[in-house]
C-alpha cells in the first residue's frame, strides 16, 4: 500500500496526497530534536519541471506543519547531472561523492536529510559527503520508505 501511495504522489504527480503521507509519517515516526538544521535532497531541475512540482520540499514542508521536524532549510544544490537512478537495480546505481554542493554554511550543525525512499544510500552518502566536507557536526537522515528492507533497521539513521 505504501509504494503504491508514493508512486502515485511522486509518479502521477498527485499532490494532493502530500499530507496524508505526512501525516502518516508523523504518527509512525519519532524524530529526536537533536539537529539544527532540516534539510531536503532537492529535486533535479529537470525532474521538477518535468514533474511541475519538488516532491521531497512539498513532504518536508507538510513534515513540518505535523510538527515532526522544523520547516526545511534549502542547502544543498546538484552541481553536477544526475542519472536516473530509478530506472537502475540497486547494484548499478552511483553517485559521484562530489556531486552536491552546499547554498549555505553549515559549520558546525547537525543537520538532518529528508529523501523520500532510500534505495542504495548512495544520494544521501553524497549529500552528507557535501554537507561534512562544509563542516556540519552530524548528518541523520528521515526517509519515507526503503526500497530494501535489509537495507535499514529503521527509518533514521546516521550517515
């Protein structure tokens, strides 16, 4: 049921099932106020055109309205292009350690990632690679879903 609900908010572009996942989020999901700073692995430009909306800044921002996490802060930006992953097994997907960079400083906070589903790691590796070579403290992270369930024994963890 889960998949098939996020495919339909991601895929079919059906916003309006933006707060219902929220809100489901929000009542399975405990997030320790440990960090200073929410942030989103954003949208490609090209898939958000493509798409018409960023789905990973509309979850974050109704992630924040339930009172789960603090409104998001943009901070990181893709600096070089992104392959599409989804359309690849787990096993063949990469992405460059270097390929986010940061919009804003980051010394010295712990930050936490909001990603809709974590599939190999490799995008919130990247996105914590960015934010550690800036100088954050912590990188955690809040996923939807995990597209393996050996993948992750719970829905946050640190990178």
């Amino acid at each position: 049921m889960v998949p098939d609900l996020l495919i339909r908010w991601k895929y079919d572009a059906m916003v309006e099932l933006t707060n219902l996942i929220a809100s489901w989020v929000a009542h399975h999901c405990q997030i320790s106020p440990s960090y200073d700073l929410a942030t989103v692995i954003p949208c490609h430009w090209r898939r958000r055109l493509t798409r018409g909306f960023d789905h990973i800044w509309l979850i974050a921002n109704a992630l924040a309205k339930t009172g789960l996490i603090e409104p998001p802060t943009k901070t990181l930006k893709h600096f070089k292009p992104l392959p599409f992953l989804h359309l690849q097994v787990a096993s063949d997907r990469h992405i460059d350690p270097d390929h986010f960079r940061t919009v804003r400083s980051v010394k010295g906070k712990r930050i936490l990632i909001i990603d809709d589903v974590i599939t190999s790691g490799d995008t919130l590796r990247a996105a914590a690679a960015a934010l550690t070579r800036e100088g954050a403290l912590e990188v955690s992270a809040l996923t939807l879903a995990t597209a393996r369930e050996l993948l992750l024994p719970a829905s946050r963890t640190r990178i």
